[in-house]
C-alpha cells in the first residue's frame, strides 16, 4: 500500500492462571457452572474489601520482564467506572498512568526484516463477567464467574505497519505467556483475548489517522482476517474522499466484515481515580530480581540456539520453539537419536498434520519423543523407506507401539538385498519394453517410472537408493 501507510497499536488481555482471583479466595476454574465461582466481593456487594493476589503480581511483573519492561516498584490500582450488567461494582479495577510495568518492546522476526513493537504499559486489572443473550426469550443472563478473574492487560505501541505483523507480534506473546506458564493461551475460552486498533494516515505523514478499535476477534486467523477488511474499509473511505470516523467495531467471522458496534470512548471518560480500598503495590528491587532469575529460556533465546546447537534452518527453529511443548518434545527426541532435521522434518509434517487432526498439545500426545526418534533411526540406517515411515505414523502416533518391534511383526523391513531387488528390475525391465528403449534414447527422466514400478511390485519395501543403482547398470 504506497498511497496509505497502516498504523497499528494492539490491546492483549491475557487471565493469569491462578488458583483464586485478584481480589478475593473464589475459583478461576473455568467451565463450573454459572455463578458457583462468586461471593460477596466479587459480586460488588456493598462493604466488603479486596485483598491482592500475591501471584497475579508476580506473573505480571515476570511478563514485563520477559518483555524488556522496566517493573515500577510503586504501581497503584485505579477505578475505571462505566455500568455494564457484567460488572457488578459498576466499575472495574485497573491500572493507567502507574500500572505495574512499562517501557518494553519485542522484536518481531519477519523474514527479511525485524520489527521493534514498543511496549507501552503492561497493567493488571480484573475481568468482567458475562453476559448470555438468550435466543428464544427475550431476557439475558449474567454469569459472573469470570469477574474478578486477575488479567494483565499488554498495551503495544502503534509500531505495526501491517496485519502479519500484528499476527506475529501476538503469537509472540502467546508464546511468551506459555514460556512462562502463566496463562493458558486459550483463546476459544477468551483467555487470550486482542483488540486491534488500526488506523490509516498519508504515506509520508508523521500524524495519526483516524483509529478504529476492532472487537471480537478469537483467533489469529480471524485477527490477520479483521485486520486486512479494515484496512480495505478505510482505505476505500480515504479514495472516496469521506472521513474515517472513530468508533469501536465487531468482526464478523462469518461474513469476514466488520460492524459499528459503538462511537469510541476516550480514556477520560471513564473518570479514572485511585481505588481508596486498595493500597500502592510496594516492590523491593531485591524482589524484582529474584523473579528475573526464575525466567526460564524464553523462545526468542530458545530459537537461536536451535539455530547454533542443532544446526536447524530459522525456519525450523521458528516452527518448533512457538511452542514450548513442541520445543520440549523435539529436545527430547534429539536427546535419543541425534539426527536433528530429520527429526524437526517429522514434527513438521506427519507429527504435526496428528496433532492438527485431533485438536491436541504436543504434550498430550500418545507418542512419545523416544518413539518419533526410533522411526527416524530406522529410515536413516535403511531398515524402512521414507514412504513405510509416513504409512505407519499414524498408528504408531496413537499406540506409541516401537516402531523396530512393529516393523518387524508387519514384515515391512525395507529389501536391501540386491539379489531380490535385482529380479524385481529386470522384470520391470522386460515387462516395459517401450520406456526402456525410450530411456536409452535419451529420456532419462523415465528413471522416476521405473522406480514406482518396482516399489508397487514390493510393496513399497524397496531400498529406493539401490533401486536407482540397479535401474542406472540394466538401462
């Protein structure tokens, strides 16, 4: 887009996976039924005081951290008063101007390019409830097991110029937060929710164009999706010679479009003031320090020594370290076999195509690392060809069986015996009269005919490598 420049800033609620809520003893376990996690302080009944979750600051402070931040030792929890049904004290507790951390960025890895996303502020807060709009009556529910849950909400900088970047920035975060284990990323479950705010302005221009805030996007395709209709939106508004006007708009995953949902609020309208009921969160350095020791390897480090130790292409180390579970379990399987691309090309493909298929985490899967690393074993020292090893996956996915033990019961031991693969190539030879004398005039692409026809006449147990050999001396 060269006539327009794209600005994009992200809002990122990630709930933080602790036992109880920020401000009182209630479970955050979710799926209970509606309105079992609820008492009298997460209600909004009147009296009643919040205590802080000694937990819910810690793993703000550490996603900080992990984000380049500066953690303030003085941050102040404040009100953010608006009515909505799913808000029972008819305000929610946040943070603004002294939220917990601030100053941070992430460099976003895009191929031929880095992009350095600022970091505004990372703030805690509580969640609202939610509102359940009956289908067949005309009333709504409010279940409000959700309120109060602890949420950090990561405010971006307007540093993304385009909706793969918005898309990388937040996987980023994503992994980040599961590195950590301090969220569990579900975004189907709205544990992991984004609103984008996207605006276009004149390429060339230093000020901002008109910002639209994008609502209801569950999925990082439906964020690229919304992103890139909105973008089209404005731009064709701009080429028309109307305004863009301020407002907060849903995506409609269906219709791949998005809908005024209403004209957007500025942030002083909310009327933000210090909570009177919750004192300044007081940090020593020492403890701050502390957390920073317990990180963990995060996966930016994590892919660049995929990269030095195991010699992976960026690619791979991208792919495999997103996800903590799939890093672990590629180092596992590396740890047995020290083959590390052929064991990376198995998790990429037919590993990975399981998982997709039965909606699961590596970490659930039924094979284990030691049983991908066997099979990888037994294609490298030529006891299988690659196509037996991509046939049997599946089963061996589901009952982590030994993949030599199977092998062997199946008799699917790939034919090295030159002797045997010998009579199979001469019979194709002479079964295929026309092609052989097509190939020693010159078309020698027919090889690839005759070495599918003798792995169809053994069933695919062919050594391919000396199948091509044999083929090269009787042609």
């Amino acid at each position: 887009m060269a006539k327009y420049e794209v600005v994009i800033g992200l809002e990122v609620h990630a709930q933080l996976k602790t036992e109880s809520k920020l401000f009182c003893s209630c479970s955050t376990r979710f799926g209970n039924d509606p309105n079992e996690n609820v008492c009298e302080v997460c209600s909004g009944m009147p009296g009643v005081l919040p205590v802080l979750n000694r937990r819910a600051v810690e793993y703000a402070a550490k996603m900080g951290l992990a984000m380049n931040c500066k953690v303030r030792r003085h941050s102040v929890f404040e009100r953010k008063n608006y009515f909505y049904p799913d808000s029972p004290n008819g305000y929610q507790i946040s943070q603004l101007g002294d939220a917990i951390c601030h100053g941070g960025h992430l460099d976003l890895n895009m191929g031929d390019y880095t992009r350095r996303v600022g970091i505004t502020r990372i703030q805690l807060e509580n969640d609202a409830g939610k509102s359940i709009h009956s289908s067949t009556e005309n009333v709504s529910y409010v279940d409000l097991n959700r309120t109060g849950v602890p949420l950090i909400e990561i405010v971006s900088d307007p540093d993304m110029r385009s909706a793969e970047e918005a898309v990388a920035y937040l996987k980023s975060l994503h992994a980040i937060l599961l590195y950590l284990g301090i969220c569990d990323g579900n975004m189907e479950e709205g544990s992991f929710r984004c609103d984008a705010n996207v605006s276009l302005r004149p390429a060339g221009q230093e000020e901002f164009g008109t910002r639209v805030e994008l609502k209801n996007m569950n999925s990082f395709r439906h964020v690229q999706k919304g992103i890139e209709y909105e973008i089209a939106r404005q731009q064709d508004l701009l080429e028309d010679g109307e305004a863009v006007v301020q407002q907060t708009r849903l995506y409609n995953a269906e219709k791949n479009s998005t809908a005024a949902m209403r004209g957007k609020e500025e942030a002083h309208d909310y009327r933000y003031f210090p909570d009177p009921d919750l004192i300044p969160i007081m940090l020593s350095a020492e403890q701050i320090e502390a957390w920073r020791a317990e990180l963990p390897e995060l996966p930016v480090q994590r892919r660049t020594r995929f990269v030095t130790h195991y010699a992976l292409p960026e690619y791979d180390a991208e792919v495999l370290t997103q996800d903590r579970d799939m890093a672990d379990f590629f180092e596992a399987a590396a740890a047995v076999y020290n083959s590390p691309k052929k064991i990376s090309n198995m998790m990429m493909g037919p590993f990975q195509r399981e998982l997709n298929e039965r909606g699961m985490a590596a970490k659930d899967a039924p094979m284990r690392p030691e049983t991908l690393a066997e099979l990888v074993r037994l294609i490298e020292e030529g006891l299988i060809s690659a196509k037996i090893g991509s046939d049997i996956f599946s089963d061996l996915f589901v009952s982590n069986a030994g993949p030599e033990a199977y092998v062997k019961e199946k008799g699917l031991a790939q034919i090295s015996d030159s002797s045997e693969l010998e009579r199979a190539v001469d019979e194709v030879i002479a079964e295929n009269p026309a092609e052989a004398e097509a190939y020693r005039g010159g078309k020698t692409k027919l090889v690839s005919f005759f070495v599918g026809q003798v792995m169809r006449k053994t069933r695919g147990k062919a050594n391919p490598a000396l199948v091509n050999e044999l083929l090269a001396k009787k042609l």
